[in-house]
C-alpha cells in the first residue's frame, strides 16, 4: 500500500518543488547580493630595491675553448738575391737562430776611368761586382719546411721555408663583456683539460681580436653573441695533451677587498663609468647618479665612487616606455645584465 500510493505521490512532490524553483531563478534571477565587508583594495606595483654591500669581489673569467696546435712559422729572405747555398735539408729539426741557406747578392759596379796628364792618354778598368752573403736563420724550434732551391732567384720579404713548432696551445673566443674584464689581464691562466691531468698553469697569455667573417653569410645568425677577442697561453711542455681536446681556461685578474658593490642589474653600464638609480626616501622618486666601476664576477659589480654602504637604488635599470631594445651586438649597447 505504501509502495504502491505514497512513494509515488512523494515523488511527484519532489519534482513540482524542483520545477517551481527552477521558474522562480529562470524569471527573477538568482540573489547574487553580498554584504559589504568595508575592505577596500590597496595593492600597488613596488619597483624592487636593493642596497649597496660591502663584499669580497674576485674578477674571474672562465673562457671554454680547445687545445690547438701553432701555427707554423714561415722563414723570410732578408736580401733580395740568388740562393747560393742550402744549409739545412728539409724537414731537418733546427734550434730557433740556426741558419737554413745564403743568399748571394751581386751589385755591378761601374768601372773606373783614369786619363794619363802628360799623353792624355784614358785607361778603363772594369771592377769586380760587389758581392754581400747573407744567412737566413730560423725564426723558432722545430721541424723545417723548405721548398726552396739552389739558384733561386728571391726578393726580400719572400717565404723560403716554415718551421713547424710542435707545441699546443689553448685557444678560446671572447664576448664583449669578457673582453671588457680582461683588460689589463695576466699573462698566466688556469687551464683544466676535459678528462686531462688535474688543472695547471698556462704561461703566455696572448688577448686578440677575433677574426672577421669573410662574407655577410659567416656572419653570426639572429640571437646569438657575435665573438669580440681571442684568447690563448701555451702549455707546459710536460703536460700531455692533443688538439681538439675540450679545455677550460679561468683568468683571474683583480680581486678587491671591502669593496662597495650592487648587483649588476642595477647599473646601466658595464666598465669605469655607470649609471645607477638611488632612493632617497620612501615615496620618492628615483635620482639617477653617475657612479665609478671597478671588478666585477658577472653578478655584482664594484662601485668606486658614488655610492656608500647602505644606499639603496632601484635593483634593474628602468627603461622608459618609448625605449627600443637593446642591441646586444652593439659594443655600446651590450648590457650583460640583459643580453647575458
């Protein structure tokens, strides 16, 4: 009886319920109504500030770069001649200084004329050409290369030979950022050798310009940092080694002690002078200053003048609004704090 009569009108109860409800949001609207709480929003945009430490700073530039083999060096006449002597066969092992051949030079020389005073009569005597021997040396040690031949006609300045040194050097490309570090470097770096001996020092430090692509299409693609400088040292005759090997080379060149120094997103600059921009007070609008630039490690940079212990400047450089982007391929735009 229940089942059959109560159950069944209960259900129906439900649903008119369920239905009414549903007409009443349909046509009237859902009571979407709050109370005010009095909260109001007071969040605002903070520009970061950071302050000027005193700290530590160690100039340390880590170069990757790969053990090549130098150049051969070429053997140049020094008199302009003829060949008259081989002095050292090629491909013989010659000491830097040693000579490899001679040039003969023969200059004609105008014959000398003397006229009798009492007979009037001209006597010519014909002279000997003046002759100048001169020894062409080689310029380093090594393995001589040497094509020239006996008899061979030469001007000065001609290659008559190479001498291949037998050493290895470490070489590696410099950024702009990296060369800016190194000025005034050592002539000495750490070097460690991709599964090689244990780090060792690496003596005659050489700092260059990098070689300029021969056409537009070598030229460095869109996004990547155009090399600036080589470096490379010569290692140890007692360390074994092989071209193409992976190496690392650490020059450290100046480190300062309780120095004044801010990160380096805060100055807008990379090397003796700088902009930063400090905070006088709470509220306050930013004061740009001209601060000194001493070492940096690549994350805080050292302020020589301008700055004291406690200043408080804004953490990143602003960029005003109607500001392009910096082109990190032009020396005096690279910022290393953007274009790293």
């Amino acid at each position: 009886m229940v089942r059959r009569y109560v159950f069944p009108a209960l259900r129906i109860v439900i649903w008119a319920v369920i239905a009414l409800a549903l007409v009443r949001i349909a046509f009237a609207g859902a009571d979407m109504s709050t109370e005010a709480s009095g909260a109001e929003p007071t969040g605002q945009v903070v520009e970061p500030t950071v302050e000027a430490t005193s700290a530590t700073i160690t100039n340390a530039v880590t170069v990757r770069g790969s053990v090549v083999a130098d150049p051969a060096v070429p053997v140049r006449a020094t008199l302009a001649g003829v060949v008259s002597k081989l002095l050292v066969a090629d491909g013989a092992q010659v000491e830097a200084g040693t000579p490899v051949l001679e040039i003969r030079q023969e200059t004609p020389q105008e014959p000398l004329t003397r006229t009798d005073p009492t007979t009037g009569e001209t006597t010519v005597t014909e002279r000997k050409p003046k002759v100048v021997v001169e020894q062409v040396k080689a310029p380093v040690t090594g393995t001589l290369t040497m094509p020239t031949l006996k008899d061979q006609v030469l001007s000065v300045g001609d290659t008559v030979g190479q001498v291949s040194p037998g050493t290895l050097s470490v070489s590696g490309v410099l950024t702009p950022d990296q060369q800016y570090r190194l000025v005034g470097a050592p002539g000495e770096a750490q070097v460690t050798l991709k599964g090689g001996p244990a780090p060792f020092t690496c003596t005659g430090l050489r700092i260059g310009a990098a070689a300029q692509p021969a056409t537009p299409d070598d030229a460095e693609t869109e996004g990547t940092t155009t090399p600036s400088g080589t470096v490379a040292c010569s290692l140890p005759g007692d360390v074994t080694a092989f071209p193409g090997l992976g190496a690392d080379l650490e020059i450290v060149n100046g480190t300062a002690a309780d120095a004044v120094v801010v990160p380096v997103s805060a100055v807008q600059g990379t090397v003796q002078r700088g902009n930063v921009w400090v905070v006088a007070s709470e509220g306050a609008e930013p004061e740009q200053r001209e601060v000194g630039l001493g070492l940096t490690d690549g994350q805080v940079v050292q302020i020589t003048e301008g700055l004291a212990v406690g200043d408080l400047v804004m953490q990143f450089v602003p960029v005003p609004a109607d500001e392009g982007e910096i082109d990190c391929d032009d020396p005096s735009q690279y910022d290393p704090a953007v274009c790293a």
